[in-house]
C-alpha cells in the first residue's frame, strides 16, 4: 500500500522499454517521471497517459553525458521529491546507479551494478564463489593472456565486459587470429574479456527477488544459440520448461546461488547458464532486469506473471514495504522470431489455437504458442521455424552497438 503521499519514481530509459513498468507504477497510484533520449523525442510510442512528465538528455548512440545527466536529475530534485530510481534497460544500469549515490535515493549502488552488467566482474565473483563458470582472463597483461592460450585450447570467444546479449561477441580460432583482433581493438581491449567456448544447451532463468527471498522462477530453453542466429542468421527460439523438470529445479537453485553471490536484494533478473555435453552447467551472464526479446510475453503467456508489472510492484515495496507475487500458471509456451524479407508479414496463414500473441513490427515475424502439453509446443516451434525459413526469414550483420 502506498502511503498519503504517491511515490515519485524517475525512470531511466536510454532505449524505448517498460511500457508496462510505467502503466502499473501510474496504476498504483505513483507519480511517473521519465528521463529518456534525446533521439527519442519523436520515435518512440511511450505510454504517455502513465507518464506525469518527460525529460530528455541529448545524447549520440544514445550515450549520455554521466556528469549532466546527475547535474539534471539534482536540479529536477529541487521541487520533486524523488522516491526512486530506475533503469528500463541493461544500458541505464550504471546511470541510476550513479544517481542513486550521488542523491542517497535506496537501490542497487555502483559496486553491486558491476556484478550485473561487467562480464569480467560477472567471471571473477563467480569464481571468487565457487560457481562453476567458462575459464577466463582479462585483457590487461600479455603474460597473461599467452599463459591462458596454453592453458586453455581454442576456441575462445571474445567478449565486451558491458554489452548486453550476442552483440559485439566474436569467437576466436587460434592465438593468431585472437593478437590480431586485440590490435585491432588497440585502447579498447581491457574492455574486453576472453573465455573459453563452450559448446552446449542454452537454457535462461527469469526471476522475482524480494528482500533477499526468491519468490517466482521461471526456466527456459533456448533452441539455436542466441548468439549463432544472431552472427549466423536463423529463427530465434525458446520455450519454457516445466517446474517439476530436473533441469529447472537445478537451474532454478544454481541461479539463486549466483544471485545470493552477486548481493541481489530485490527485484528482475534475467540470466543465462549452458549445459555442455558431459552434462556440467556453467554460469554465463546475469542481469538485474527484464529479458529483452519478448522473453517477458513468453513468461506471462505460460505462467500469467507479466514480469514487468511485478517489477514495478517490487520497486513501489522498497525496504518498508510488502509484496507477494500472483500463483503461476502451470502451462507451457514457445517463442519464435525472426527478421523478415516483407515489410510488414502477415501470419493469416498460421492458423492454430495454440497461438496467443503476434509480433506487429516492421521487417520482422514472430508468435507465441500456449499449450497444456510441452510436446505439443515443440511441435509447433518445429514446424513454424521450418515455414519462417522458407518463406519470410531475412539476415543482416549484427550491428556493433544495440540500435533499438
């Protein structure tokens, strides 16, 4: 319950993201602010019947200046009174981070930030807590870095420590071919990371923490790689695993583990594990938000938790307060989608009861199919992802930086 005075909560979106996040914080009776880019004065569709007020910081890739963003947000704390802050997307992590401390508003504050959004950070806490994750090393001292190319045999997959999904990773097949991308990095290499490349089932766990409690868990599986259709091309898959499933009881308990170790006191999490061949799972990423790529729908179409609206409810709570998520449905969904050769591709031609939701998005296909009976999801995965390849799917290059 909110108090006689609403709560003012300033989100923080370098991206459009949340739409969700800022229709339930206005529905619980909060005051909304929301401080975006600048490029996105006139390109995004904001929910603005939520928004009490829009503040926009000039920015070029959508990369904003630290120093005037806290300048602006100090002044806009002249004549409101700012109850929190958040960031929508992987990218304003470090920014309401450095808010928070800067203004002493609660939340997650710079050093913790780090454990979800640096993947060296991620790599060396892991360790550090006996999880078990990829061999690594930074790239910071050549010694270094020739000891564990003997150590460790190729390939290697070359990493950015702060970007978020499949962009800018490389895989690396021979120690000439990993000195020639670090020259080519020059300045930027120590912002990178190598490890080594494990090949295997991918699977993600999505999740509601409140005051240090796990309280919602959810286990996907991915089909291809996320990071193969992203450099390859392909039809991007994934589909929920049931609860009472070995691997998800597992997975559920090793990501709780991370997030124990990484100091997460309340919120979203998205994170990634792989299970290679031998049948060993190791920990990949972590982060303190929402899955992009309509992970979200998927969530909410097989259990009835809409993730971003629960987030917001988290956020509303704070250290005072009290939260209790809605039961899950026990239902099963999948998730396709992919780039697409026609504009704006019509789905009339998939017919079946199963599906719950279409992607309506220039130059891209996508679906979410329900069912009572896992099988039955693969089924359709299968035979849809056949049909998109056919007759819709387009690839391009992986851009170098996120663009939407």
């Amino acid at each position: 319950m909110l108090s006689s005075s609403p709560l003012t909560i300033l989100c923080i979106a370098s991206y459009e993201k949340g739409h969700e996040f800022l229709r339930e914080c206005k529905r619980q009776g909060c005051t909304v602010l929301l401080l975006t880019s600048e490029s996105l004065m006139n390109a995004a569709n904001w929910p603005r019947e939520s928004i009490d007020d829009i503040f926009y910081m000039p920015d070029v890739n959508k990369k904003w200046n630290l120093q005037h963003t806290i300048l602006a947000v100090s002044h806009l704390g002249r004549n409101r009174r700012i109850d929190r802050i958040v960031p929508l997307d992987d990218f304003d992590l470090e920014t309401a981070a450095a808010l928070r401390e800067h203004t002493r508003i609660s939340g997650m504050g710079e050093t913790t930030t780090r454990y979800f959004r640096d993947k060296l950070a991620m790599r060396a806490r892991a360790q550090f807590a006996g999880l078990p994750c990829p061999d690594f090393v930074r790239l910071l001292n050549d010694q270094e870095i020739q000891d564990f190319c003997g150590r460790v045999p190729p390939p290697w997959m070359l990493k950015p420590r702060s970007q978020a999904g499949a962009i800018g990773l490389k895989k690396i097949a021979n120690e000439h071919e990993l000195w020639k991308s670090l020259e080519a990095l020059g300045d930027q290499r120590s912002f990178h990371l190598l490890e080594c490349y494990v090949p295997g089932s991918i699977y993600h766990v999505d999740t509601i923490v409140f005051h240090r409690t796990l309280l919602f868990c959810n286990v996907s599986r991915y089909g291809a790689p996320p990071m193969d259709v992203t450099h390859q091309g392909g039809v991007f898959t994934t589909r929920t695993l049931p609860r009472e499933d070995p691997q998800s009881r597992s997975l559920c308990e090793l990501n709780w583990r991370v997030l124990r170790a990484f100091g997460f006191v309340s919120g979203v999490s998205h994170s990634e594990f792989i299970m290679a061949g031998d049948g060993t799972t190791y920990f990949l990423e972590t982060s303190a938000r929402v899955g992009g790529a309509n992970i979200a729908e998927l969530i909410e179409a097989a259990t009835g938790v809409n993730l971003w609206r629960e987030w917001a409810r988290v956020e509303i709570a704070g250290e005072e307060g009290a939260y209790s998520p809605p039961s899950p449905n026990g239902e099963a969904a999948g998730l396709l989608i992919s780039l697409a050769r026609q504009e704006w591709p019509s789905t009339e031609e998939f017919k079946d009861a199963e599906i719950v939701w279409r992607m309506n998005k220039q130059w891209h296909i996508g679906m979410i199919v329900r069912s009572s009976r896992p099988e039955r999801i693969e089924e359709l995965l299968g035979e849809y992802s056949a049909r998109i390849r056919e007759t819709y799917m387009a690839y391009q290059p992986p851009p170098e930086r996120p663009t939407h």
